[in-house]
C-alpha cells in the first residue's frame, strides 16, 4: 500500500475512533424546557423552549435524556429561543425539563467519505502527498521578491505547497487576503477556508476591503458562503448570498423571509398559550420553509460556480458538493494549525496549489479520544506531520516554510518575551509599536508599565479543585484580577481580555461580571474565558490569571505539560498595549522547573523590573467597587458589623489548627437567633452545625449574601504583612462556595 493509501486509512480510523468517543460520553449538553408535543405520527415532534439561542444546524442528530429516559432524533428547527426535535419515540404530551445532547460528529462522517473519494482519484492523491512530503527544494524566483505579498504570490505560483508560518500580530489576513486578491486579478479560481466562521469572515472583509479600494469589485465575484452573518462582514453583505439572493431572485427572497418572519410569531405565540391549531400550523409552515430552502440552495450552487473567491469553513466545505466537487486554481487554509491533518490533506486536495497558513507555536487541533491514531492525527497539526518544524530545531528554516516576521500588535515590552523564548528570535517587533501602543501603556493601573508580573506569594492557600468537575480555581487571584478589569475599565481600555487555563476560574469570572459588572460589561468590550476561546483576537489590555498556588503541591498539567508553551504564547500574544499576569511568584519558583515556559516567563519579568508585589496593594488599587471591597484583615469592626445585621445565618470556614482571639469568640456567643455553620476539621462549641470538612483558607459568609475572604486572619496560613481582607457582595459565588462542601 501506498504511503498516502496508508495515511487515509489511518485517518479514517482515528476519525471513526474520535466519533465511537463523541457518541458514547457526548458532548454540548443544553438544558431544553416546556417541551409540547407537536405531531403523534412518528417521528415525534417536540418543541422545546431554550434558554439561550442554540446554533444547532437543522438537520442534525441529537440525543434527549428526560430522566432515565433517552432517545434519538433531528433537529427540524433551531432559532431563537426555540427549537423543534423529531424524537424516535415518545414521552408523552409534555416533557417539563430535559437534556439536548448534540455533538458535530456527522462532520467527521463526511470528512471519512471525502477521504473515500480520495482513495479512488490519482490527482488527489498526488496533491495530498506533495502536501505531507513538500519539497526541499523552491522553484519561485527569488531575486525578484518585492514585499511578503509578492513572496507569497511567486511562491504559490511556482510551487504546489507554500507553508506560511504567521506568528501573532505579523500580518498574516494582510497578507493572505492581498495574495488571493493577486489570484482574482488574475482570473484564477480561490477557495478559501478556515475552521472557524470568525476567522473565514476576517479573511473575506479584509480581502473586500482592499478589491473595493482597488475599484476592481464585481458582484458576485466574492462570495461567503455558509455561516450567520456577523457583524465582521457588516460592511460587505453584498459578498453574502443572502444579499445576492435578494437582488436576483427578490420574490423567493421575500418568500423565505416571510415564512420566517411567520414562523417567529407563531413561535411566540406558543410560548404564551399552547394550542393544537398553532402547532399544527407551525409543522405546516416548516414544510413550507423546507421547499422554499431546496429553491435556495439551487441558487446558491449557482452563485458558487459563478464565483471567483469563496470563503466558507472546513466543515461546509466537507459536506458541500458545491464546494467540494468543483476544481479550484489555488485553496488558502487559514488558521490550519487548529485543523486536523485530515481535513488539511482535504482542503490541499481541492486545488493545484495550496497556501497552508497559521502558527504552530499556538493551540494544536482539539479531540477528545485518547485512542492511539487520535493522539497522532487529530491532535497535532500538519505543519509538525509534514515535517516543516523539523528543520527548525536545527536552526533553520524549511526551504517551503515562509515565515511573516515583524509584528505590529504587542508593545515591545510583551513581545520581548515570546520573540526571544517562544520564537527563538526569528521575529521581530515592527518600528511602528514603539509609539502606536504609547497611549494603552500610559493608562491606569500601572500607568507607563506595559508589563506586569502581580504578585500574590504569601496571601494565603487558595487554589483548590472544584468538587464536580476537579478543574481548579483560586478565589483570591480572581478577585484581584476582577479589581485590574475594574481599574483597567476606568483608565480608559476600549478592549479588555481575562484569560485562565483553567475552565472552573473562567466561569467564575463571568459569573462575577455578570451579576457585578453588567452594566459596564455592556459598554465595554470585555471578554473572560480559557485559552482556547482567545485564540485569533486581540485584546488593548489582557489579564493572565495563572490560578496556581498553595496549598496545591505542584503546578497543573495545563502550565507544565507539553502544549504548555502554546498555551502561555496565546495567552500573551493576545495583548496589544498591556499585559497584566496574576500569578503566584514563590509557588512557580518552588513547582515549576527553569526550563519550562512559565517559570521563563515568571523569571524574566522579575529580571525586567516588572513585579508588583502584594505590598503595593494600596498603591494600585485606587477605584473600590461597592460589591467588592478591601480592608486592612486587622480592622475588624466592618465584618463585625456585618455579622450583627446578619439575618439568618453565619458560615465561617476555620481551617485545620485555627486559634481564635477574644474578640472573635464574643461575637460567635452573640450570634442570637441566627444560625451559625462551622465549616473545621476541629469541633467548635458555639456552632449550630458543624461540618467536619476543611477549607485551606478562612472565610466569613453572611446571608449567604457577602463572601469575606481573608478572615478570621487567625485561620490564615503563610501570609505575609499586608493582611489584606476582600468583602464580595456575591450570592452567585456564595452558593458555588457553598456547593463545594
């Protein structure tokens, strides 16, 4: 067998062993409610109320669990707060609450049969083995290269492979968007495609942008296919077939957004009262849509033959003929270093040349098996399987490999760091960042410091592992990092990211934002999430919150483990002016060894005078919020204020060895009628109920209302002057504080 017949076997099997893994343990579970049925002639058709509006494709296979109860089924609708199942059986009248299990596996379905058809044709073979096995050597003329974008047209001219290596901020949509407008001038065919929507759309605007700038625009010549479209095309819609359907058929445009519109409000109506007539109506109208929607899709076949440039994702593109059967001059895949091989080898089989476009030293592809020809082909990306980042640890470049290396995003006091650790000092800063980020770095907090290493050694045991889902959070560090967005949202930031490894601290934070911050939230653009969600955005100012620290006895997989340096690298690069990182200076020196991206990254800001230690709390926290406060921990009368107006109850945490003053006895013995909760692993006389379980660190809970963490100072271990208590006006991160018991 062949070596490229051997991969497609192999892949075909990982991808089916990633699929066995995705039914079996699911994936996205939505809570669905108020489900009415709507049809008893099997299939069973439900329509359930949802929470939030679910982006679940029509069409898709789902699971319902009701209960003990599970079953099978589709998708007939999704939109809005509002979804219709065809379940293979049925539950009966009404289904008050249950669960939505949905999870893309049907995608990986078309991937494998492309892969078939791939086995059975020659030319696709031999551009998937150019792709896994490039050349060493380049047949572009070099002498005649002007600018990167000229570059990149020769070496995708005169080469069937052209790896482009974009680290962030180096103007790789530039420059790709540049070089398939170079394409369509020239009449040639381009596809374009990306795993992600956002990142097709940047492509496709950028790309407009500069055709319409040229004057040289013709509708219907660009095309985004596929997707909702997002405010990133706001500006082009004319490049979206629902705006070219409009002009060109305008009564089947009008047809479908009527049944649409009418479907919406018979959809309300049903949520108020729920009648036999409306649903019936409501099965009717989807018939209608559904006939409406095979006339579209006729005209958009066409509208994509027409087309010059189409941009749509890899999943589309799989399980599109539309795209997938037509030949194309040259395909671009962006971001590839997030796509599984599999999917790179079919993007590069599409067309005579391929432009394989991303950064390696980001975030690898993500699958969820733990099966061996997973770990090989779906959870590293083509760029390490074709063999282009060999040539790198021996000091060069891959003669295929063209690396964007000047970047215009970061102030140079971040990218000093990445350019140097992660890119071996290939990449440089671009002139224009010495004076284009002056204006976020001079903002508060930290005016004039663009990079900032805050300190928390010594305040205390604060990372534990939340009880369900074992991912850890750490309390203290949020509530610090929430204080820097607060700060950072007065000095003035237009953009502000937090971003953690960790998922539990992650949703902690959104938790705080939504209940503290919402109103602010809706004026700034501010984003809190893991890693994975920041990957392709930037941010004017971003906070890396690192969680790890005492009473933990090593750091966590996701800051030491193998893709820990693409982790830390995303997390940074985000930044454009101001780069604050929270993080436990004395545990990563303890935990972490020197060779490892974190402790390089701890050890190098401590070197660049860029620490703020815990001393100069007082200095930098200059805007108090009313729900969150801080206190000197010796300055008891406002938490003993707050104990005497307490209303019903009083938790306190006690950790294992705590010796409580005086002060604090008195006023456990004057807590009246309200119920006071001792959380120690020693027996306390003066509890109502005492749960013999242990929290490393103390805290006061009233009400179940306000969070004091930090005291009784006496339960604190390892904290250095200043003792600092913080009061949190939060039922949300009450109750989670109380779930973990």
């Amino acid at each position: 067998m062949t070596t490229i017949k051997l991969y497609i076997k192999e892949w075909q099997q990982a991808l089916q062993q990633e699929i066995n893994h995705l039914k079996k343990f699911g994936g996205s579970r939505y809570s669905v409610t108020n489900g009415r049925l709507l049809s008893n002639d099997g299939p069973y058709s439900y329509y359930f109320d949802t929470s939030i509006s679910l982006r679940v494709p029509v069409g898709s296979s789902i699971k319902l669990e009701w209960g003990a109860m599970k079953t099978s089924g589709k998708v007939l609708s999704s939109e809005g707060r509002g979804i219709i199942l065809a379940l293979e059986q049925s539950f009966g009248d009404l289904i008050p609450n249950a669960y939505l299990l949905h999870d893309p596996w049907e995608l990986l379905e078309q991937l494998i049969e492309r892969l078939d058809e791939m086995k059975k044709n020659k030319q696709k073979r031999l551009r998937v083995k150019r792709l896994m096995n490039p050349s060493k050597e380049t047949k572009h003329p070099v002498e005649k290269i002007k600018s990167n974008v000229h570059e990149l047209v020769l070496r995708s001219k005169y080469n069937p492979v052209t790896f482009v290596w974009g680290p962030p901020g180096t103007g790789k949509t530039y420059t790709l968007a540049r070089t398939a407008a170079n394409k369509y001038f020239q009449k040639k065919k381009v596809l374009i495609l990306s795993h992600s929507n956002q990142a097709v759309d940047v492509l496709m605007g950028e790309l407009t942008d500069f055709i319409k700038k040229k004057q040289r625009f013709r509708e219907g010549d660009v095309l985004r296919y596929g997707g909702n479209l997002g405010e990133t095309l706001g500006a082009h819609q004319e490049i979206t077939t629902t705006l070219l359907l409009e002009k060109q058929d305008p009564l089947l445009a009008q047809d479908r957004k009527q049944l649409v519109e009418e479907r919406r409000n018979l959809k309300q109506d049903l949520v108020h009262s729920f009648s036999k007539r409306d649903s019936d109506q409501l099965l009717e109208l989807e018939t209608k849509i559904a006939r409406v929607l095979e006339k579209v899709r006729k005209k958009e076949v066409q509208l994509v033959k027409d087309a010059y440039i189409v941009g749509t994702t890899l999943a589309k593109a799989a399980s599109d003929s539309a795209i997938y059967e037509p030949e194309y001059d040259v395909v671009i895949l962006d971001e590839a270093s997030m796509a599984y091989v599999p999917q790179a080898a079919f993007a590069a089989s599409l067309g005579k040349r391929v432009i394989i476009c991303g950064d390696f030293k980001q975030l690898p592809p993500i699958a969820s098996s733990r099966d061996l020809l997973v770990t090989k082909w779906l959870k590293e990306d083509v760029f390490h399987h074709a063999g282009v980042v060999e040539s790198l640890n021996e000091g060069k470049l891959h003669p295929q490999l063209f690396l964007l290396k000047e970047q215009r995003r970061m102030h140079p006091d971040i990218s000093a760091f990445t350019n140097r650790y992660i890119y071996h000092s290939l990449v440089g800063d671009h002139e224009s960042v010495y004076k284009s980020r002056n204006k976020i770095v001079s903002q508060t907090p930290f005016k004039e410091q663009a990079a900032v290493l805050l300190d928390t050694s010594f305040t205390g045991l604060h990372c534990i592992s939340d009880k369900a889902t074992k991912s850890r959070f750490n309390l203290w560090q949020l509530l610090l990092s929430f204080q820097l967005i607060h700060e950072t949202y007065l000095g003035g930031a237009k953009s502000i990211g937090y971003v953690t490894p960790y998922r539990a601290q992650a949703n902690l934070m959104e938790l705080l934002l939504e209940e503290l911050y919402e109103k602010e939230r809706g004026q700034a653009d501010l984003i809190a999430a893991t890693v994975h969600r920041f990957q392709g955005s930037e941010r004017d100012v971003m906070i890396f919150d690192t969680v790890d620290s005492e009473p933990q006895d090593r750091a966590g997989m996701l800051l030491t483990g193998k893709d820990s340096e693409r982790l830390i690298n995303v997390a940074i690069t985000r930044t454009k002016g101001k780069f604050l990182h929270v993080s436990n200076r004395n545990f990563i020196e303890k935990h972490v060894y020197r060779g490892k991206t974190l402790r390089q990254l701890v050890d190098h800001q401590v070197r660049h005078n860029q620490l703020v230690s815990t001393k100069e709390i007082g200095s930098w926290i200059q805007n108090q919020l009313p729900k969150l406060r801080w206190f000197h921990a010796r300055r008891l009368e406002v938490v003993f204020r707050d104990l005497n107006l307490a209303k019903s109850s009083i938790t306190i945490s006690f950790p294992e060895g705590t010796k409580l003053s005086e002060e604090w006895k008195q006023q456990l013995r004057n807590k009246g009628k309200r119920k006071l909760t001792i959380i120690s692993p020693q027996k306390w006389s003066e509890a109502d109920e005492w749960i013999e379980e242990s929290f490393p660190f103390p805290f006061v809970m009233v009400d179940e209302k306000v969070l004091w963490l930090g005291l009784p100072l006496e339960g604190t271990k390892g904290v250095q002057p200043p003792y600092v208590a913080a009061r949190l006006s939060s039922s949300k991160i009450c109750e989670y504080m109380l779930k973990q018991i």
